[in-house]
C-alpha cells in the first residue's frame, strides 16, 4: 500500500514528468543528421570520363562535370590540377551536403595525336579521396604534324655545327604549304625545301654555344588560318664540368584517385674536382621540399620530397642557382608520364 501511495504522490508525479521530457529531447536529438565529429564531406561524379570522339589537332574540346556532395558536412573543393593545354574553373568552391557544383574544363588538342586519356585530378577537404579524377578521352587526327616534335642534338663540343631534319608533313584536302620560319635562340639556325606533302626544315647549331643547356625553338608559319603556326622545340647540351645524375627527374602520374607523393634524388659533381656552392635551389611548387647535403669537397646529393606526380608537371623546371663559371644556372627538366590511370 505504501509503495502504491508513492506513485500516487507529487514527487513521482514530477520525475515521470522529467523523464518523459529527457527521452522526448533525446528522440529529437537522435532524429537530427549527424554532424560534428562525425561528419565527412564525400566528392562524387557520376559521369567522371568524357568521351569528346574524333577530333582534329587543330581544335579544342570542353566539357562541364558535375560534382557532387554526398557527405554529411561542407565539401570544399581546392586546386584542379591537370595536363598542359588544358584549363579547369570551378563554379564554387563550397558545395553543401546534397548539392553540388560544376567543373568546366578546356582542352587544346594543338600537338596530340592518337588517342588520348588526360586525367584531371580535383583536390578537396575529402579525407577518402583528397584527389578525385575526372577524365577526358577520345581520339585526336593530324592533318598538319611535325616530325620529330622536338630536336634534341644531344652533347655537343661548343664549336660544332650539328644539322637535323624536321619533316613537315599535311594529310589534309587543301595543301598546306610552309610560308615563313622564325628562329628563337641565338644557338640555331633553320631552313626549309619544299616537298611534294609538304616541306625538309634542316636546323643546325650555331657555334660558339654556350657551356651547359642551350634552349630554343622553330616557329613553323603555314598559310593555312586554321593551322596557323607549329612550335618545335630545341635543345643542346654542351658539356661542361658539372655532372647532375639523373638529368632529368621522371615522374609517374598518379594512377586513379590515390595519388601519393614521392622522393627523387639529383648528385651534383665536377669533373675536375673543382670546389662550388648550391646558392638557390628553385622548386616549381610550393609545396615541394629540398634538402641539400654535400658530398666531399665537389659533391652534393638533393633530395626533393613531397612531389605530387600530376601531369601539369610535365615540362616545369627546377633550377640549381650556383657560384661555378662553368654552371652558374642547371636546369633539370621534370618528364611526367602516364601511368595506370583509371579509364
């Protein structure tokens, strides 16, 4: 009888009332989205590869993606990095869970040929993909080409006069014809002969070249509007007494969303034992580190850490600023190639 008086009573009365108002507020909270701790931003894409088809080298394709926020907390998109000749915008940078932004990319196809996978890696505050690939694919014709692409006329003696053949052909209904060539560098010199399918462009070097790594490059002028110019590079190397090993640093593009970033090393020495100092060690990103450390009296081992192997690598420099007479400025050039990227 005493226990029943007491739930009869006011004190009881008043403890059903609270506990019943401690498990409604505790319903609610439960029915609220997760947030805080943890919450996680999630990239997505559902149609993460574009298929552009069969292009001509002279024109450009574009495509906008549509990236998603399937998380639970603010996505924050960063840096879209991607190959040369190509542009990204971003339409926002902050994406809301359940919404999402676009990702409007252009693709010069001037210098491609065959078929083509160029990945684009979008960075983000997304702990399981802090890289999201987009992709664009297809198949690019050459009406107008240069072969080679590129002149390499190797080691050099500084007073040598070494000659190479580029050949300028056109596949294409109207003939192409070569009107006007402009060298740039002092270093070389170029010709043209007329040919049936197109034109012989003979480029020399022009001695005295200067010690270590001369650039330069061939602008091929054609009087057809739509294809304007070609560019061909050129290069000769004269030896000198520094040896860098290797002489240019190779990467692998990140295969699919995990990109990892990697460690190369560069050794520094003379031929002659001549005593230099490293006085500037230029980096083309930021984020990249140096550590250099010398070795004996005419050595130096570099190590350069945190590189991210993306293919807007290809071509960018880092540059070893130094007190030698003979190489006061060593370019290493940086060759990105295209691993097992996701199709």
């Amino acid at each position: 009888m005493q226990k029943e008086s007491y739930r009869k009573g006011p004190k009881f009365t008043k403890l059903r009332k609270i506990f019943r108002a401690v498990l409604a507020l505790s319903l609610f909270v439960l029915s609220l989205p997760v947030m805080g701790a943890g919450s996680t931003p999630k990239i997505a894409c559902k149609a993460h590869v574009y298929d552009f088809g069969t292009m001509d080298s002279s024109e450009s394709t574009e495509h906008t993606f549509v990236v998603s926020n399937e998380g639970t907390a603010d996505l924050e998109i960063g840096r879209i990095r991607g190959c040369c000749g190509a542009t990204a915008e971003c339409a926002t940078n902050r994406v809301a869970p359940g919404t999402n932004t676009t990702v409007k990319i252009k693709f010069t196809l001037a210098g491609r040929q065959g078929v083509q996978k160029k990945a684009f890696y979008v960075a983000s505050n997304d702990p399981n993909q802090p890289y999201y690939q987009l992709m664009m694919a297809g198949t690019v014709t050459v009406m107008v080409s240069v072969q080679p692409s590129t002149v390499d006329f190797g080691r050099v003696q500084k007073d040598a006069v070494v000659e190479q053949e580029v050949r300028f052909c056109s596949q294409a209904k109207d003939v192409v014809s070569v009107t006007n060539l402009i060298v740039e560098g002092k270093c070389f010199s170029a010709s043209k002969e007329t040919t049936a399918d197109g034109a012989r462009i003979k480029v020399k070097t022009v001695p005295p070249l200067s010690q270590g790594v001369s650039h330069g490059k061939v602008l091929i002028f054609t009087d057809n509007a739509k294809y304007g110019s070609l560019e061909v590079p050129l290069i000769a190397t004269v030896s000198r007494d520094i040896v860098v090993v290797p002489e240019e640093l190779s990467l692998v593009a990140g295969d699919g969303n995990k990109v990892e970033p990697v460690t190369r090393y560069i050794a520094l020495r003379s031929r002659n034992g001549k005593k230099f100092n490293i006085k500037v060690a230029s980096l083309p990103e930021k984020d990249m580190k140096v550590d250099i450390s010398s070795v004996g009296d005419n050595g130096y081992k570099i190590i350069i850490s945190n590189i991210m192997p993306f293919e807007d690598l290809e071509g960018k420099n880092i540059v070893l600023t130094t007190d030698h007479r003979e190489a006061m400025e060593i370019i290493i050039p940086i060759h990105v190639s295209i691993g097992n990227a996701k199709k």
